[in-house]
C-alpha cells in the first residue's frame, strides 16, 4: 500500500478490477456505463485508466465516437479514484461541477482515458473532512487511441464535502 493507500481503499480497487464485479457495479450504479461498455483497465491511488471501444452504441454519424461517451468515460477515470478515496473515514459527498473538454482527433477503435490525480484528489478528500468545508479539484483526464495519439483531454471539476 502506498502512502495515500487504506484497507477500505484497497478492498474497493479489488471489487472494481474484478470484471463481472464491475460490470455489476455499473449495471447497477452507472448503467450507461455499462452499455457503452467502459473498462476500468488500471487502478491505484495514483491514477485510473478507462478504456472505451468504437461501437454501435457509442458511434455518432460521423463514424466516431460520441463525445458525450468520451465524457462518460473520461469522468469515470477521475471519478472512480474520487470514490476509491472517499470510502476511507467518513461520508463525504461529491459532485461535478464543471467540465472542459480539447478535442484533437477522431476517436475511433479503443480509446484509453488516463487520469493521473489520485494524490490531489485524496488530499482535497482529506481537507473537507479536516475542516468540514467543501473542496474543489481540476482533474485531468487524457484520452489517447491504439496509435498513442491524443484524441482528447478532458478537465473534469469535482467538488468534495464533508457530510456532517
């Protein structure tokens, strides 16, 4: 376990990197999710990984992938990292606030979002339960293609708060 890591957290990552146990997750937290068939490839307290595939649920007329599905999973990166650090201690409640997207490229085949702020998000997580007081965090979350090529880049806003 790492420094920001906690046996709550470390039960969570090991239900969600279970496949049936995360596609149930999702059929029954996120079912959108679910049918847009998102991965959760890689997580630790660090980072996520989220992978999306070019399908008939997720295509747009264009022959690529709906942006509204990149958001899905690009968000899924940054949240699932929110939710593995808020299971340690107590409630807190979260929710975005703002997104931002930079699109650079037709998204097709499988893209792979990567969202490396787990340690500020655990940070703001702890901050809000310290002082009971709301916390924002910027998260960013990189959607590259088989290729390695940039597709998108996300900045996803997600506000923490101590429930009392």
């Amino acid at each position: 376990m790492t420094a920001t890591d906690t046996p709550q957290a470390a039960a969570f990552r090991r239900q969600v990197l279970s496949p049936l146990k995360l596609r149930l997750f999702l059929m029954q937290k996120l079912p959108m999710a679910g049918l847009a068939g998102l991965r959760l490839t890689a997580l630790t307290p660090e980072q996520a990984v989220v992978t999306i595939r070019f399908q008939f649920l997720t295509q747009n007329p264009f022959r690529s992938i709906y942006f509204a599905c990149l958001a899905m999973a690009a968000e899924f990166a940054s949240g699932i990292q929110a939710m593995m650090h808020v299971q340690a201690g107590g409630p807190v409640s979260m929710l975005v606030t703002k997104l931002e997207a930079d699109f650079s490229k037709k998204a097709v085949g499988l893209i792979s979002f990567t969202c490396a702020d787990g340690a500020r998000i655990a940070q703001a997580v702890a901050e809000s339960r310290a002082t009971g007081e709301g916390r924002t965090v910027v998260a960013t979350s990189t959607g590259l293609d088989d290729a390695g090529d940039l597709v998108a880049v996300f900045r996803i806003t997600w506000s923490f708060r101590a429930k009392k």
